[in-house]
C-alpha cells in the first residue's frame, strides 16, 4: 500500500497478508483501507490508514480492527466498553470489534471482553487486577491458548443467543421490532389488495402471480404498501447444508443479507425462511417462505 500516508499501517499490511492471505477489498489511496472477511472465530479484519493515539495501558497507536460475532445483554454493554477506548459493540450486526495496534492486541481486549459480557468477569476484576495490559502482554495467557478459549465463548453464546442474533434492532435501545406493527397494517392492506383482484391469490409488483416454480416473488423483502411480493430481478446461489442452490431475489442486497445469515446464523436463518426439502417432477428443491409472512413463496433447484 505504497499510497498510504501513514506508516504504521503501511508496513502492518504485509504482516496481514501474512495471517489472512490477499485482502477481499482494499483501496491504495492516502487514507485507504484493506478488509479481510474471514469464517471462524472472526467474522472480519479491517486495517485503515490511521494513526489513532492512544496512551492506556500504555502509549501506542491504533489502526488494526478485529470483529466477533458475539451478543451481548444491554446490562453488560456499557461495562464492556469501560475496559478500554478500543472496544466497540454494533448492537445492529451483534459484532463485537477490538481497535489496536496488531492482532494480538486485539485478541487480548475481544477476549476480556467476551469474559466480562459472559459473566465469567467482572470489570472490577479486571481493573482491580490490572488485567487488561498483563494480558495484553501475555502474562495471563498465552494468545494461542487464548484463541481457543475464545472460540468456546463465542459457540456458547451463539448457541445461547441464537435468537437475539437475529433481531434486526439493537436491543440497548429498543425492545422491539416495529415492523411486527407495520405487517399487521400490510397484511390488512393486503387482504383489501386480494379481495379486488379475487381470492387470497399472492402476486409480485409485476402483478404476476407468485408461483413457487417460477421463483418470481422475493422470500425476503416483505409486502409493499399494496399489500404485493416483490417481484424478483437477480440470481444468485445459495448454500445450504453443502448443496448449492439457485436463489432469485428482488435484489443482490437481499441475497447478500440472506447468505450472511444463513453463514453466521444458521438457526436464524431456519426460522425466517423455514427452509424444505421437497421433490416436484422427480426434481429436488429447497422451498423457503417469505420471512415476513411465513408462507412458501419459492422452490430452488439445484
């Protein structure tokens, strides 16, 4: 990244390529960035060209960020995020992300803060005992053994909070979902739309009737204010249990949305769209619901 203004993270790039292979994006511009999307403990890594300083535990600068899938109650936030400046929670995404100066740095803050959001810590504890820069230094743990303690925490409290992770709100600042109201009017809107146009007969914004086989209404937007599926213009694949499939979606963010979860949230992903297998003509399909109205709206082929 030789257009890098700062050096820090410019020579930090080579050691990244080293960890995680070639970037899935990056921009060698002055103030650019390199993201690595990655499966495992980490859902990303994302290295920018800045130089945030930073005097606790000791002086040092960030610019390296690592995030983890992890849920965290709303009594615990605001305790996670006293450990230190470089911890963040998107409450949106359910990711936590550790900002310091290389990945072992990084592992030692997401690790204290998993611990403290699970319970197994306190954050009296932790700055009582100065834990926060001995385990940066690995006085407590090593970092190897550390990843896979990690790991632990993080399928425990997937499998805890499998529900919560797929709550589309942040719930520190809501308690719930607004769109169960806004589905309740939708369907109302819809069942007006259908007496018109005769029976309780589904169609998309083309006005075509959805016809599973077809694949032409989208099984993850919701209605429209008519009360219609959306009609379907991309297709993409869709992997699910090691078979790929061929999805059609209203749009490629709709099919990105449905892939992330399916990877990140498998429960989640089985409760939103109800997934089946059936077989039609001696073809075999995975039939997926609407994720806002529950009922079957597409069969993908293989």
């Amino acid at each position: 990244m030789e257009r890098w203004h700062h050096q820090r993270p410019k020579k930090y790039f080579s050691r990244c390529i080293e960890l995680f292979g070639q970037p899935t994006f990056a921009a060698n511009v002055r103030h650019g960035q390199a993201l690595w999307k990655t499966k495992g403990l980490f859902t990303q890594h994302l290295l920018i060209d800045e130089d945030v300083k930073h005097c606790v535990p000791r002086p040092h600068h960030d610019f390296f960020y690592s995030s983890v899938k992890f849920f965290i109650p709303k009594n615990k936030i605001c305790d996670v995020l006293k450990i230190t400046g470089s911890i963040n929670y998107d409450g949106l995404k359910k990711e936590l992300t550790a900002r310091c100066g290389g990945i072992g740095a990084n592992y030692a803050t997401l690790y204290l803060g998993m611990l403290l959001a699970s319970g197994k810590l306190s954050l009296s504890q932790i700055k009582s005992r100065d834990m926060y820069p001995r385990i940066i230094r690995g006085e407590i743990i090593p970092h190897k053994e550390m990843a896979k303690k990690m790991m632990e925490l993080k399928r425990e409290n997937n499998k805890k909070y499998h529900k919560e992770l797929s709550y589309q709100y942040a719930t520190y600042a809501y308690d719930k979902c607004y769109t169960k109201t806004q589905k309740k009017n939708r369907t109302h809107k819809k069942n007006r739309t259908h007496k018109k146009r005769g029976g309780n007969t589904m169609r998309n914004t083309r006005n075509e009737r959805c016809v599973p086989a077809k694949q032409n209404c989208c099984p993850h937007m919701g209605l429209d204010s008519k009360g219609l599926y959306r009609a379907t213009n991309e297709t993409t694949q869709l992997k699910y249990n090691d078979v790929t499939y061929k999805l059609k979606t209203c749009c490629q963010m709709c099919a990105d949305a449905m892939n992330t979860l399916l990877r990140e949230n498998k429960a989640g992903f089985d409760a939103l769209y109800k997934p089946k297998i059936i077989y039609a003509n001696s073809k075999k399909y995975l039939q997926l619901s609407n994720k806002e109205t529950g009922k079957p709206i597409q069969w993908l082929p293989m």
